[in-house]
C-alpha cells in the first residue's frame, strides 16, 4: 500500500512538471534519474523540497545543490562515503533535522559483480552509512528507513565501468 502512495504521488508530481513547465536545473546530476519530488513553480523561482512546502534557504547556495541530489555513488565493493557523497548526506541531514515530520528511506544498491547475497548486504551497508550519517548530525533514527535491492534494481545498463558506477549508490527517497 505504502509503495502505490509513493507510485502515485510521484506520478502526480511528473503531471505537475509537465503542466507548469517548471524549470527542472536543480534536478539534474550526472547520469542519473533524481526523482525526488522537488519541483520548481514555473515563474516564480521557488522549488519545492519532498514535502511540497517551499524550501527557502535550501533552495539557493551550495546546501541547495547538493540537497537536488537524492542520489549517493560509491566505490567498488565499499560502502564508505567519499568526500562528495559525505557533502550531499549531510545537506539532506540538515534538512531533515529542520523538518521533523518527513520520513526518509535509503535505498542501497550494489552493481551486478558478487552473489545475490552478498550485493543485499552490501546496500544494506551502504545505506546504513548514510543512514549514520543522518543520526550523527540530528536526524532521529525512527525517521529513517532502509532497504536494500542488492543488484535487482540498476539504473544503468552495461556490463563495464561507466554502468557499474552509477549501480553502486543509495537512493534518497522522501516519504510522509
């Protein structure tokens, strides 16, 4: 049940984007899908955050740029946080810390290389970085949830580097 809400909010979401003609500059990262939820008012230069209340401050400076990016890369076989990744955590750390009420859910995933068993363990751990992260710097840990789909869910095909890269990440997906 809680998965349609989500298929459906999003999708309502993708209708209001395509209506407005919002403009989507903050949604971009490289290579990859954002999806989350943000949206830009067309014409009046306010974006929204998950929760559809406007995000003020977090909508203008380098805290803004990285809290568009909803998704975090890793190295192969690792589920430490680079100095990149560690920056968008803990833009989306503050703030969560500041809207209390918005639950998150962390979504890790492994590249296609490894046994089925092995790449859920390993996006279990890497979401659970992210997820200490989050409890480091405020955020309370019974809003945070986490799953890992292993290698069931790659955003990018291929069987080289370039694919594995983008495979190798935790998705931010905000929930209510």
């Amino acid at each position: 049940m809680k998965k349609t809400s989500q298929v459906i909010l999003i999708m309502l979401l993708a209708g209001m984007v395509a209506v407005s003609g919002c403009n989507k500059k903050n949604r971009k990262a490289e290579g990859t899908d954002m999806g989350d939820g943000s949206v830009s008012a067309s014409g009046t230069g306010t974006e929204f955050g998950p929760d559809g209340k406007p995000l003020g401050d977090w909508q203008s400076g380098e805290s803004g740029d990285l809290l568009s990016q909803t998704t975090v890369l890793f190295a192969y076989d690792s589920s430490e946080l680079d100095a990149q990744s560690q920056a968008i955590a803990e833009a989306h750390a503050a703030f969560l810390r500041e809207n209390t009420s918005i639950r998150v859910v962390l979504e890790g995933h492994a590249d296609e290389r490894g046994t089925r068993e092995y790449n859920l363990a390993l996006g279990e751990r890497r979401a659970q970085s992210v997820a200490d992260v989050f409890i480091a710097l405020g955020v309370s840990a019974a809003n945070i949830d986490i799953v890992s789909y292993g290698e069931e869910n790659p955003v990018a095909d291929g069987h080289d580097e370039s694919a594995w890269h983008l495979n190798r990440r935790v998705e931010i997906r905000y929930d209510r």
